[in-house]
C-alpha cells in the first residue's frame, strides 16, 4: 500500500501525505539507530552506558509518532523482528498489519523448539495393555533424575538422559489412582499421592525384592496434588503441600523419626507400612483456600510463597506465605472468570502467568492481583498447562488439542506453533515440564516424549566456527580463565572459558589490512601482547581490551620479512618484559624498545633463578642463559657440544637428511639428579624427518643434557607433522596435534619419575581422536575441568573431555559450554572418526573396579 493510498481514503492528520512523510523519516531513522546499537552490542560488549531500547520504550516512541492509532500486537511484532535479525528489512506497512506475502513469519525465521528431533520413551508393554498413561512428571535437579509416575500407581525413576530406568514401584498397596508425586530431599525418599493414601518409598534398594515404604492413611478428603518445599527451619524434615477436592491445602511435614521401619530380616518380600497421619510428631496444618477442587500447587523460592490454583472463579488463584496456612489472616488472590488450570513464574520478568477454561492467558505482578499485566489470546481450546523457560524468557502453553504454543516474556508475541503429533485416546498430553539444564520439553502420556529447544540441537547439527577466517593465535590465561583467539583475518576475541561466550572483539587490532601472527599473555592474566606481520607488537589490558603500550612496525628494510612468530613475558613484575621471537629468525629483548639478541621454535623456563632459553634452530637445540647471555648446551640427536669455545669452533652445517626442529618444549622432570647441570628440566623437542627411513613420519624425542632418554612414534593412523604440543602443569600428560587434525594424548608422569628407566611403556598412549578435518595450529589443557581445548585453520574452537576424547562444544556456540564429561557421546557435524583408547588404558579401567562381578555358588 502506497502513502497516496492511505491519502486517497481523506484521512486525518497524521496521516496527511506530508506529515506522513515525515513520520515515516523519523520511524526509519528510529529503525537505523535502533539496528546499528544492537550491531555494536554484538560486536562489543564493552560499552559501559549503552542499554539497548525497551519494548516499552519503542511502543511508547511509535505511539507517539502516530497518535496512538497503532495496534499494539504489529508494533510487538516489529519490535521482535528488528531483535532477532538485525539484518532483516523492515517495512512501514508491517505496522498496519500488511505483511508481504513472500516475506517468512518470525516462526520460520527462528524456531524455538526442534520437533524433527523428538524422542519417545515407551512405557513398559504390561501397562500399555491394562491402559495406563503418565500422570506426573518431575524433574529431580540434585540427582540430575526424573520421576515419572502413572495413573495406576507405577512410579518410575530414570537418569536425566532417559537411557537407563534406575528403580521401578509398581505395587504401593492402594487401589486408587496416583494424582501426583515429588522427591523428598532431606529423607532421599519419594512420595507419591493418591487419592486416599500418601505414600513415601525408600527407593535406594536393600536387597533383591526387598523395597520399603510407609502409607500415610486415612486422609479427609481426596487429594489431587502434591508439591515439597525446601525450607532452613525443616532440618532433617521434608514439608509437604497437599491439595484436595475440598479446596484445603494441607501443609505435612514428616521426619526421620516418623520413618523408623521395624527391622525385620525374616523376609526379602516386600515390605509396607501404615501408619495414622494424626500420629506424626508435627501436626498437620489445613486452610481453606479455594470453593472447588485443588488442581496445582507449587513453591516459588523466590518469592518465598506458595501458590495453588483452583476452578474457582473467586478464589482462582491463591499466592501467599506458607506461615499463613496457620492462621486466619487474608490471604492474596485473584478472581478470574472459570478459574485456572496451570500457572507458573518467570523470576526475571517477575511475572505469574496463569491459564484456565476462558483459553486466555494472563499475565500478573505477584504484588498486585486486582487486574493482570496483560491479557494473551490465542488458543482456540481450554489450557491445561503452563511452562516457563527461564533462560529465554519464554511462556510455553498446552491446550486440549494438544497445540503447544511459545510466547515471549516481554513481548508478547507468539513465537511458534506446534503439535507434536495425533492426540487421541491415551495419547492426549497430562503434563508436561521444562528441563532448563538439558533444555529440552518432556511431555507425558501414554508414552514420553522430549522436545529439544533448537539452540540445544543447533550447535551438533551446524558445523562448529569461532572465526570468519583460519585460527593464527590461541593464548590461554589459567589464573582468570580466559582465552584470546586471533584469526587470519586479524579479528581479536577474548572468550570465557568456563562458559564459552565471547566477551569482547577487537577488529583490526594493529591497523587495517596488517594480520596479527603471535600472542602472549601474562602469568598474572592481566595483560595480552600482539605481533603483526609487519614487525608491530601491541600490549593490551586482557579484562577491558584497552591498548597499553604501542611499538611501532620497521620501517627500514620494508622488503624483509618483519612477521612476528612467538612471543614471550620473561617475568611477572613491572617493568615487563618481553621476548619477541621473528623479523626472519632474531630473537629480541622488549622493554620500552626492541633490542637485538640474535632461530624455529622458542620455549623459556626458570630455574634456580635463572632464565633459561631453549632455542630450536635447523637440527639443533640450543640452550642460553638469558641472564648472563651466554650459550650453554647445544645438542641434537648424534652429538652435543658442551662449551661455548667448542660451539664457535664447531661449523654448524645443516645436513638435508637431519631432522627439522620445529617445537621446544621444557618439561620439569621429577626425579631430582644431582650430577646433572641443567637441574630438574628436560627440554624435549619435535621433529619432523625427511628422510626415506622415517617416510617423513613426525616424532617426539626427550634428551636430557644431550642424551637421548626415548623417541616416541606414533602409530601410522597418526602419522603426520606434529604442529602443537602442550604439558600439564603437573607433568603428568603430554598433548600433541598435528597436520590432520588428530589429537593424541600421552602419560608421561611414569617416564619423568624415572626417565633412564628401560622400560619401554612408562609413556603411554591413553587416547587420540580427530578433533579436526585441518591442521591443528594450537591446543592446551585445563586441569581443572579435565579438558583439552584445540584450534585449527578450520575457523573452530573446540572443547573435548581428554579422558575419553568425547566432544563438548565448541567456543561462539549458541549454548553456553559444560565442562564436564558429556552424558550423550556426540561427534561434530563434521567429524565422523570415535575416540581410540589404548588397550592399556582399558585393561587399567577393568583392574580398578572396587566391586568385580564374581560367581555365586549358593545360587
């Protein structure tokens, strides 16, 4: 629709055709500022007074350029397009409601929730044929458990990943129907509710047949619900809130004491108990809240108040402290019209979103229920459950027909619409829940089903990429944990390592078009240091990317090579000081200014106050006291030269068949030598041979003092240049990468306790696995999570548990990282090779089980 044809129709002012003109420039303009802040809120996180703008703050703008004759649900929908793709055009006629047809909705642009990726979990074939379907569903987040429970009184125990059920109870002594069930902290016990009993199974097994479990019983009235609050003053009990068709909600709290089982060994069967509900040493509290039936109860920690919920048009809603169950006081509650069926809370937005028979949800300020916040319509049939997803800020709904529907928070607007299949029979949903930690929708009927959010799904099924352009630098500060990547395309970017998100970039950082080649950063984490490939070097604050010193590139000889290949803090105080490694194999000192010293690989230590320097040049390792400046030791694997008058008289001639030097690496022996000059240290080295005899197949050498204590072959699978190598800080695993992208990890702790001993397999191979389709340029361990981290001239980041070479994530995924061992063996979408552990390794796995299986000769 064209501006003269909104004219034509003799509207009024502001819709005028000039005046609209010029409403039109400053929504455009609006849009401009409003995409171009959020470009640099990406970009850089660093600014400290920027917010991005408010959906109240953009209504309220848009209103006021139109008079107020916009409806709001377009501007919502605007407002959702411009921050979910800055890229995305949008349209003026969108904020009347005229959509281009060829335009996708925002459900296509970015789905929430995976459904091609669903998972079922069948029930168990007895109770499908007697007809039985899930009732409740909860989910046991310190024992990372979910507990399912049936209509028919099966309650079920899995591991959060549902590949393995821990306990089944499939007989609680009681005829009725389980209406809802919840996990028992303080006691490690389960409690189930049905209609006339509470039940409370010990589900930690004694023996083989033998399981425990007390029957609360009789109660008043039929109880529909059940809920456990954690609270400081309950030690060593568990508080109960139970609902009922009454409209009482009943507070239990029942302790150890109450559960004292007669010990009995006279029999395996199994083994119940009643026990009077009037006889526990607390007694049992009852309000009433509500004149229908008690449908949900639950406990908001951060309100701390309880909340339940009833058919009840007057008393629809109760939210109030759970000390006022005692007493008389008024209570909070909200009136809506046919009650409400679901409710639940969103802590960031503050928010209690309701739904019920009316099909409209509703959304209420916990301190104020005399009218809601706004009203969401939608749902064409009755509501039967709410969900929040906390960490998106997202309202999931369920209807009768089984149509699911996402909603934002703050905005309103819907976000997709779903089903997740046919619903009849036994398949019509009865609950679901929210998993924040797998983030994932588990739905309960007949069968379960887990519905992935796309963020949880879209990182294995993308390719992983950290980088625009292939990985030059990776430099790692273990003191604050985090970690500085630079690409060839000389992007900066400073990631968290616990989480993997990016905390800031910096574009260009030594000027457009100069590509950065070598980063250090110091042993405190403070500050980061660059060298370019035109000779600069920049020193950076690593926590605010602050530029803090600047030595500018070398201007005379512009057609020598001036890159920068390795960089080096030589000590922790001020002032610091650096050692530049490049400008075609020359070592200088950085201070204020570079000064010459006069090689391949570099790696320093310190010992016994000393700087010592091993240098790798040709086929040679040399090593110098960078203090008296003087040259020590040069060695290779024939000969060494023990003196510095023997080293100058000596020619230095590079022979074509020698090994190339091409990684230095100090690793802190052990075992203490006395008779030994260089105490303590093993300099080890990589060398990639171009002879006939190796069939250019990389290896590992130790030599100490010249001496050559054992050469590590990898095997043919592996056998490529080595192009990074990593020690632990303990010296007890050696990590190495090479051309193909494989990582292969060793233990040496064996070999450095006794590194003349002639046992052949004190280095041994524990695991490898191929981390990338490419070279690998740089990969470290944290010892702390047991993670191995590696980059490569993939663009990629990647995060792998060492022990087995499982794969993590990777660092700019959409989800933030985990570092601990991955409950569901993934491999990237790239990467189709599993992890290769060493027989050894498994041998030793086997001989350290504390309980070996062993044969029962009485059975």
């Amino acid at each position: 629709m064209s501006i003269q044809d909104l004219a034509s129709h003799g509207l009024d002012y502001p819709f005028i055709e000039h005046t609209f003109k010029d409403r039109l420039d400053q929504f455009n303009n609006l849009v401009a500022v409003m995409l171009q802040n959020l470009r640099n809120l990406d970009s850089n996180r660093r600014m400290p007074d920027f917010e991005p703008m408010t959906y109240d703050e953009f209504y309220d703008t848009v209103q006021d350029l139109f008079n107020d004759e916009l409806k709001a649900e377009f501007i919502k929908a605007c407002f959702k397009k411009i921050n979910i793709d800055v890229t995305t055009p949008i349209d003026w006629c969108e904020l009347f409601g005229y959509f281009p047809s060829d335009e996708k909705s925002i459900m296509d642009i970015l789905p929430i929730f995976m459904i091609s990726k669903r998972q079922h979990v069948e029930l168990r074939e007895e109770l499908k044929r007697r007809h039985d379907h899930i009732h409740c569903v909860v989910n046991v987040h310190h024992l990372d458990h979910v507990l399912v429970a049936t209509l028919k009184g099966v309650i079920l125990l899995y591991n959060s990943q549902f590949q393995m059920k821990l306990q089944t109870f499939s007989d609680i002594g009681d005829v009725s129907q389980v209406t809802g069930c919840d996990y028992l902290s303080q006691l490690k016990r389960i409690v189930a509710v049905t209609e006339t009993s509470i039940v409370i199974w010990d589900h930690k097994p004694k023996t083989k047949n033998q399981t425990n479990f007390l029957t609360l019983k009789p109660m008043k009235n039929i109880m529909l619900c059940v809920c456990t609050v954690n609270l400081p003053e309950y030690r060593d009990e568990d508080c109960m809130l139970i609902g009922d068709d009454a409209g009482f909600l009943n507070r239990i709290i029942v302790g150890s004491d109450d559960l004292n089982f007669q010990k009995s060994m006279e029999s395996d069967a199994l083994r119940s108990q009643a026990l009077d509900p009037r006889l526990l040493r607390r007694p049992i509290l009852r309000r009433k809240l509500h004149n229908g039936w008690v449908l949900r109860v639950k406990y908001f920690a951060h309100l701390n108040c309880f909340a339940c919920c009833s058919p009840d048009s007057v008393h629809s809603l109760v939210l109030d402290d759970i000390r006022k169950l005692g007493d008389c006081q008024p209570i909070r509650t909200a009136s809506i019209p046919r009650g409400v069926n679901a409710f639940d809370y969103c802590v960031k937005a503050n928010t209690i979103v309701t739904g019920g028979e009316d099909k409209i949800l509703r959304l209420w300020n916990p301190n104020m229920f005399s009218k809601p916040k706004a009203l969401i319509y939608g749902h064409t049939c009755i509501i039967t459950d709410v969900v929040i997803n906390e960490a998106d800020q997202h309202i999931i709904s369920l209807s009768t027909e089984g149509m699911f529907r996402v909603w934002d928070v703050q905005t309103l607007a819907v976000l997709q619409v779903f089903t997740t299949g046919e619903r009849k029979g036994d398949r019509h949903i009865n609950i679901m829940i929210f998993d924040a930690k797998n983030k994932r929708l588990i739905t309960g009927s007949n069968i379960i089903e887990l519905v992935p959010l796309m963020s949880a799904v879209q990182d294995s099924m993308l390719v992983p990429l950290s980088h625009e352009k292939s990985i030059n630098v990776l430099v790692y500060s273990k003191l604050n944990t985090k970690l500085a990547s630079i690409c060839s395309k000389s992007v900066l970017k400073v990631w968290e390592v616990q989480t993997g998100q990016k905390l800031y970039q910096i574009e260009h950082p030594h000027g457009h078009g100069v590509e950065v080649t070598a980063g250090a950063v110091d042993q405190r984490g403070m500050h980061l240091i660059t060298g370019a490939a035109d000779g600069s070097i920049i020193s950076w604050e690593l926590y605010t990317g602050e530029k803090v010193k600047v030595i500018p590139p070398t201007t005379e000889n512009t057609e020598e090579d001036h890159r920068i290949s390795q960089l080096y803090f030589l000590n922790n105080g001020d002032p610091q000081i650096v050692l530049a490694f490049g400008w075609k194999n020359k070592i200088k000192i950085l201070q204020n200014e570079l000064t010459d010293t006069a090689l391949s690989g570099i790696d320093l230590i310190n010992i016994n106050d000393e700087n010592l320097l091993a240098v790798g040049w040709l086929n040679l390792i040399m090593i110098w006291n960078l203090d008296m400046a003087s040259l020590l030791q040069v060695f290779n694997e024939d000969r060494i030269t023990e003196t510095q008058d023997e080293v100058k008289n000596q020619e230095l001639m590079h022979d074509v068949k020698s090994p190339i030097v091409k990684i230095v690496k100090f690793v802190p022996l052990k075992l203490q030598i006395n008779e030994i000059e260089i105490t303590g240290t093993s300099p080890t080295f990589q060398s990639q041979s171009s002879s006939t005899l190796l069939n250019k197949v990389s290896k590992f050498s130790f030599m100490f003092k010249g001496n050559q204590l054992v050469k590590i072959m990898p095997t043919i699978q592996f056998s490529s240049p080595i192009t990074a190598v990593f020690v632990d800080d303990i010296a007890a695993l050696l990590l190495a990468g090479n051309q193909r992208g494989y990582v292969i990890i060793w233990d040496i702790a064996a070999f450095l306790g006794d590194p003349y001993s002639l046992n052949k397999d004190s280095v041994n191979r524990l695991v490898s696995w191929r981390a990338h389709n490419f070279q690998i340029v740089s990969l470290f361990h944290v010892e702390e999570a047991n993670v191995a981290v590696t980059a490569s001239i993939d663009c990629s980041i990647r995060v792998w548990y060492s022990p087995n070479g499982h794969y993590i994530g990777y660092f700019g995924q959409h989800s933030s990282l985990v570092l601990m061992n991955p409950s569901k063996f993934v491999l990237p979408s790239d990467i189709i090779e599993a992890p290769v552990e060493s027989q050894s390794n498994k041998s030793d796995k086997t001989d350290q089980l504390d309980y070996p299986l062993k044969l029962d000769w009485e059975r």
